[in-house]
C-alpha cells in the first residue's frame, strides 16, 4: 500500500508527540541562532504577546520583534514544552513551559497554541511567556 507509511496520526497520543516535537524543533531555532526556521513555525495570523508591548499580529510583525533575540551569538533564553494537549479533532493545541537564561535559571513560563494548518504542520497562532517570580528577591 503506497503512502501508508505516511498517514496522519489517528490517536491523541500521536498528534500530542507530533506537537511536543514541534514545539521541540522550534525551540532549537532558537539556540541555532536561526531566526529564518523560527519565522517557519509561524502561521500568518500569529499573535505574540512579548512583555510589556503590545501584542505583535501576523507573522511578519512577530518575526520582526523576534530578530533581536537572534541578533546576538549567544541565545537569551532557552524554552521547552513540559505539558501538550491536543482537541479530539486534532486541529488545534496548546504547549506550555520552562523558559531559562543562558545559565540554566527558571525565568518563565510560556503557553503557546498551535494549529494544524496542512497534515503533518503545525504552526503557532498564540504565544504569551509569563515571568516567574523571584520571591526570595521581593
């Protein structure tokens, strides 16, 4: 059977591992310095919410305040999913997590969704990042 080998994921567990990898393979853009594969995960009705500004819409709007955290040859912050869920329809999900400075220390947290715009392609639509407070530092 051609293309068998190619279906799409058919349990939740499978769409949950494809968006985990997603989100995986989006944060090493970060630490590959590679600002272009980041604006690959981007649908074109992103919306990011990065600290005090306002909100960022589309997908070029958000690359665009995202290029200085590529600027430099050391990464400023580093991210990894710790929690993923999917709908039933396996249409639309959500990834959270960890966000660290270079030195390993837990600076936020983040929550993006993720939509399935094309089989097997998932692209950010939200992103939020929360920092993390320092309560031995009032």
């Amino acid at each position: 059977m051609i293309g068998a080998a190619a279906a799409a994921p058919t349990t939740n567990a499978e769409l949950k591992q494809q968006v985990t990898d997603t989100e995986r393979a989006f944060a090493a853009t970060m630490k590959a310095r590679d600002h272009a594969a980041f604006t690959s995960f981007l649908s074109d009705e992103a919306v990011f919410f990065s600290g005090p500004k306002q909100a960022q819409h589309g997908k070029g709007a958000v690359a665009q305040e995202w290029k200085r955290f590529y600027d430099k040859p050391e990464a400023p912050f580093s991210w990894e999913p710790d929690e993923v869920e999917v709908l039933a329809s396996g249409t639309l999900a959500i990834s959270g997590g960890p966000a660290y400075d270079p030195k390993g220390k837990l600076i936020a947290r983040f929550s993006s969704i993720w939509r399935l715009e094309a089989p097997g392609k998932w692209r950010i639509v939200f992103n939020r990042g929360s920092d993390v407070c320092d309560c031995k530092n009032p």
